[in-house]
C-alpha cells in the first residue's frame, strides 16, 4: 500500500538535509522517492527502507570533521592577520570584531564565519598591494625575521615522517622567499599538512583501538565457550555419577537376594568392570578437552602478545622519530627539553656537577647568503655529527634551533668542561668545508655555565646564553663561562 503522505513529506524533508553532501546518494535520493511511492506493498516498502538506511550508513559524515578544522583554520587565520603591519584601522577592527563572533554551530553559521574571514582576507591583500606599490624600497625589514620564525617553527614540528620532506621543501622555499604576499599561502600549506598528519594519526589511532577491541571480543567470547563447555562437562560428570549411584543400589539390591555365591561373583564382577570403563572414558575425554581448550587459550594469549609487542614496536619508533631533528638526525629541542629536567632532578638530588653549553655557528648567515641554504643545511648536518661524536656518553647535545646547539656535561667541574668545550671549538675549525671550489674555514662560539645552589633550568640558561652573546660580541671562536654572582 502507499505510504501516508504525511509520511512522505517528513521523509522528503529528511532527505533534503543530506543533500550535497554525497553526489550518489543525491541520485539515490530521487529513485527511492519514486519507488516508496510507487510501491503497493508493505514488504516492498519496508525492504525500500533498508536498502535507504544501508545507503545512509554508507556516507561518510565529512561535515563534522571539517567543521571543527574550518573553525581551527578561522582562529588561526585571525591571529596571523593581527601580526600584519600597516593595515588600516577599519581593517584592524573588522579583525577585532570577527574574534568576538559567538561561536558558530550551525552549517550555515560556519559557512557565514568562513565568508567573513575570506573578505577580510581581501581587503588585506588589497591594502597590502596598495602599500607595496606605495613603498619600491623592497620588502620590510620585519620580513626577513618573519621568514626566520617560520622555518624555526617548521624545525620545531613534531611530524609524521611521511611529511617531513614536503615541510623540509616548504622550508626552503621559505628561505629564499622575497615577496611577503606569498607567506600566507606557505602558512595555509603547512597548516594543510599538520591537519593531514593528525588525520593519519586518528586513523592510526582507530585503527589500533578496533583491532583491540576485536581481539578482546573474540577473547571474551572464546572464553564464554570454555565456561559453557565446563558446565556441559560437570553435568556430564553429575550424570555419571548418578549412573554409579544408580548401578550400586542395583547391585546392593541383587546381594540381598542372591543364593548363588557365582552368579554374585559375576555381577560384582561386571558393576567394577562397568565402573572402571566409565571412570577410564570421563578421564581420557576430560584430558582431551582440557588440553584442547589449554592449547586454544595459549594460541590466543600468544596472538595477543604478538600484537601488543608489534605496538609497542610501532610506538617506540613514532616516539623516537618525534625526539630527533630531522636534518642533523641528533636530538631535537623536545628531546632536550626532557632530558635536562632528568638530569636537572639528578642535580638535586645527589648534588653532581651538571654544565650547560649553548653552541652557536659563528657567520652562518653569510655561508646561506653566499652558497645557498643547501650548503647551510650540509655545514649543519656535519657540525651536529662532529659534536656529537667529541662528545663522552654521558654527555648530551641537541639542535635547539637554527644554528645553536644546546650541550649538558654531567658529573665534570667548571675546568674540565672548559677543556671539553675548547677542544671541541678547535675540531670544528679544523673541518676542510669547500663551497663552489673555494675553501672556508668555521669556527663555533661556546656561552657555559655550572648549575649553582638556588639555580633552576630557566636561570642556568639564561646565563649561558648571555655567555654566548659575550663570546660572539667579543671576538668568536671562543669559549665564555658566567657563574652564578
């Protein structure tokens, strides 16, 4: 029969709802009207409803992902246009005010707020034209510490490894970049790419979580059968038990009016061969059972083991891959973060002398200038590798960012460290780099300090660094230690 108009039209409504979201479900929509209301049965109509509701778990819901993404790109976008100088106020103050727009939920909000941002967006890049043409002296000088942010940013990301060559490339890019216009679409790239690499970590997350659940689910049901199966056993066993009970009062009844002292011999003789043939089958089935349960339990905890090992393999590595620098492939700034709260605890608690060093390449800039990042980035890469190997076992470095290294030398006084160091300046200056046929000698600067009583990790840096500003200001290629005053 036909479905009840009213009926219909909710479903009309419904459907309208999903529509531009999946291009074959629209072209599904419009058969499936037709059909319900052609169809003259009720089982037709409820198999139309199936087919309608497999199609509906088929598509996938895009929109709630790309919501809360639109929404993080919005915010994002908001604070990077207030970096902006030389804006005019009525542009300033339609950024203002587009942060204080209620949060959106519904689509057609989200869609409004994305509109907004894109005309702010153009009326910037008008203004900016305007002051570029305004202005032929060149780029700002801010633009060129922009473009150094950007790329110790893009050093600072904990990434999939899948994407760490396209940033290494957008870094380049970026280092050679002259028309400030064009950062925005390295931001918009970038923030492209870290969306990409959350979304393939929720994969990867989910994908385990399943993967685990199934297992435990199987286990559990596999479990569930064993405890169903020991029951049949017991009952099996009371069965038994009640067969000899039984047997017994027989033969007991059978004594009592017995008068042949042989035919009771036989009878006695049968009940004990019956008994012991009974007890021999529940034995060898109840072996047979247990140990075939026993082996199925031992697979599956094995299967287990199995996949919680490769896990934790898998996780070991994404955890190693996100403490490594991926240029100079020695710690990164998050591995030194951890590593000098360990050693900092250490410091407290046993009282050992713990040095800090900052390292910086003296005169790097010119060697980009001059030869191109590409060389920079091989002077880099062979610098960390070079300190790395001076270096004791105990000791630890990291590339804390740009041309600096960051160095702890535990369980050593002032002295000792002060040789270490300088030892180090002169193995760097003595590496034969060549540059489009031409020799170039590098040399580092060293700022150092010793943790001192009162000291915390902030202040002991602090006065390496300023160290290290000493040390290039006066001349380079030296090593400068401050002590805590």
């Amino acid at each position: 029969m036909t479905p009840p108009i009213a009926v219909l039209k909710l479903l009309q409504q419904l459907l309208k709802r999903t529509a531009r979201q999946d291009k074959a479900f629209d072209k599904y929509q419009l058969s499936f009207l037709k059909k319900l209301h052609n169809t003259p049965s009720d089982t037709a109509i409820n198999e139309l409803y199936e087919e309608c509701t497999e199609r509906l778990q088929e598509c996938t819901p895009s929109i709630e992902e790309s919501l809360p993404e639109g929404r993080l790109i919005v915010t994002q976008s908001q604070l990077q246009l207030q970096k902006l100088s030389g804006l005019s106020d009525a542009v300033n103050e339609k950024i203002e005010q587009s942060k204080h727009i209620q949060q959106p939920y519904l689509i057609s909000e989200h869609h409004a707020e994305l509109t907004n941002i894109i005309k702010i967006y153009q009326r910037v890049v008008i203004e900016l034209d305007k002051n570029k043409n305004t202005n032929s002296t060149g780029a700002p000088p801010e633009f060129s510490e922009v473009c150094d942010e950007l790329q110790q940013l893009i050093l600072d990301l904990d990434i999939a490894q899948p994407h760490v060559k396209q940033l290494d490339v957008i870094r380049r890019k970026i280092a050679d970049e002259t028309n400030p216009l064009e950062l925005p679409q390295y931001c918009l790239t970038i923030i492209a790419i870290i969306i990409d690499s959350t979304r393939e970590e929720r994969r990867s997350s989910r994908h385990f979580l399943y993967t685990l659940n199934d297992s435990l689910t199987q286990f559990y049901l596999n479990f569930s059968n064993n405890i169903k199966q020991a029951e049949i056993t017991f009952a099996e066993q009371d069965n038994c038990v009640k067969s000899i009970q039984k047997k017994s009062a027989q033969l007991k009844k059978e004594t009592e009016t017995a008068t042949d002292l042989d035919a009771l011999r036989k009878h006695i003789f049968s009940y004990v061969e019956n008994v012991e043939q009974m007890i021999n089958a529940k034995e060898e089935q109840k072996e047979v059972q247990v140990r075939q349960r026993f082996q199925g339990m031992v697979r599956e905890i094995k299967e287990l083991q199995n996949e919680t090992k490769n896990y934790q393999q898998t996780l070991k590595q994404q955890s190693k891959q996100l403490h490594v620098d991926f240029l100079t492939k020695i710690p990164n700034r998050a591995a030194w973060s951890e590593r000098i709260q360990i050693e900092f605890t250490r410091y407290q608690r046993y009282q050992h002398s713990l040095n800090i060093a900052i390292i910086d390449i003296d005169k790097f800039k010119s060697i980009n200038d001059s030869f191109g990042h590409l060389a920079g980035d091989k002077v880099l890469n062979v610098i960390a590798q070079t300190l790395q190997k001076s270096l004791r076992n105990t000791d630890f470095i990291a590339r804390y960012g740009g041309e600096e290294f960051a160095v702890l030398l535990p369980e050593i006084n002032k002295e000792q460290a002060q040789i270490t160091l300088e030892k180090l300046c002169r193995i760097i200056k003595t590496i034969p780099f060549k540059f489009k046929k031409n020799n170039i000698s590098i040399s580092i600067s060293v700022g150092s300090t010793i943790f001192s009583p009162g000291d915390d990790i902030d202040s002991a840096f602090e006065r390496a660094d300023q160290a290290l500003y000493h040390a290039k200001s006066s001349g380079r290629n030296q090593v400068i230690c401050f002590e805590k005053q």
